[in-house]
C-alpha cells in the first residue's frame, strides 16, 4: 500500500511560483495596515474585486504590482515577516522530506544519511531545493568552521523579476524576496537543533548566494 504523502496531488509550479510572488507584496499590505491608526477595521468584510483597492496604498489594485513602490519595501517589519514565512514552512518541509528519505517503502534515497552540519547543508541543497523549485543548487562551499556558502545560479522566485525602471531598481525590489529562502535554509537547520545566521545576496540576477554562520566546526 502506498504511502499517504506519495498519493497526495502534487501543486503545480506556476501556481506555486504565483503565489510565493506574493509573499512580499503582502507583507507590505499587512505592515502598511498595522501602520495606519485610523479606521483600523474599516471595510474587514468588504469584498475584493477587480476595481477595489487591496490596501490604503495609491494605485493598490488587484493585477497590479504598485504596492511594490511603497518604501516600506525596505523597511525591517516586511523583511522579517517574508523571512518568517520561509522559516516557518522550513520547519514543516524539513519534517516530510525526511520522513519520505527515511521511509524505503516511497523513496530511492533511503540510504541517505544526516550525520553532520555537512550532510544537512547537502540536504537542503539537494532535497529541498529540488522539492521547491525543481532544480538543486549549483555550488556548495565551506570552510569546514562552521560557515558555509550555497549558491543558484538561477534562483527561480526573480528571474523572471523585471523592474519598470533601471536595473537596480529592479535589484532593490527583488532583494526583498530572498529573505523567503534565506528564512526556509534557517527553518530547516533549526529542524535540527542548528541555530543559525543566514544572510543572502544577489550578485547578478538572477543568481543568489546564501551566506550561512553556524556555531558548529565541521
């Protein structure tokens, strides 16, 4: 009998990609309204359609993608609220994917075995990244003290990210997305007892480089 997680139907890519696009546009909305102090429940039930506004924000229509010029773009409560969301889906990832490795009965990769910080960090290269957006990393570095360094080349979520304005209007707003993967690598090695530092930066798009500060020599 098969496995429960294997007769599951699988969510499609371009429908999971659409929906993670809108981590942070509303993580803006939701900061923007914790903001306001006025008329703080006004409008809770009202209806969204095509000609009502998503938020308080000029030009916040549904289809459009004008809350992505309001400048809390850049401000802490947005980056830590996208960055929770990636933490908090890695916990609950990290979970299945390893009950299904473990598991002989549904997975080919059985015999894998976590036995350091290391095999983790392939883990979350290999499984995770291949789960998520259906390609594994492309680089895995450290200097075997504790700090490791993942790169892709292609990170999925922007690079299809095209900005209205220049370049590096382009590479403000799509730097607020990879807090979501930096908060899912943190999600997952917490999962397994590892409290760590990760940052990440885009060094030319749409490749992004994970920097990861553990306290564990390995």
């Amino acid at each position: 009998m098969g496995d429960i997680l294997d007769s599951q139907k699988y969510v499609n890519s371009t429908c999971l990609s659409l929906l993670l696009l809108e981590v942070v546009p509303t993580s803006i909305r939701v900061s923007h309204k914790l903001k306001e102090t006025s008329n703080a429940m006004a409008n809770i039930d009202e209806q969204t359609r095509f000609d009502t506004k998503l938020s308080s924000i000029p030009d916040d229509l549904p289809g459009t993608v004008n809350v992505l010029e309001n400048p809390l773009i850049n401000n802490d409560d947005v980056t830590i609220r996208v960055e929770n969301y990636g933490y908090n889906l890695g916990l609950r990832l990290s979970e299945v994917l390893m009950y299904k490795i473990s598991n002989p009965n549904i997975s080919q990769n059985s015999s894998t075995k976590i036995v350091d910080v290391l095999d983790i960090m392939k883990f979350v290269c290999r499984d995770v990244w291949k789960n998520l957006y259906g390609k594994q990393m492309d680089n895995l570095r450290t200097n075997h003290r504790g700090t490791f360094v993942l790169v892709d080349n292609n990170y999925k979520l922007i690079n299809n990210l095209n900005g209205s304005k220049t370049e590096s209007d382009t590479l403000i707003k799509s730097s607020s997305y990879i807090w979501f993967p930096c908060g899912i690598i943190r999600g997952i090695l917490m999962s397994f007892g590892i409290d760590a530092n990760v940052t990440a930066e885009i060094t030319a798009l749409p490749a992004v480089t994970f920097n990861i500060q553990t306290a564990i020599n390995n």
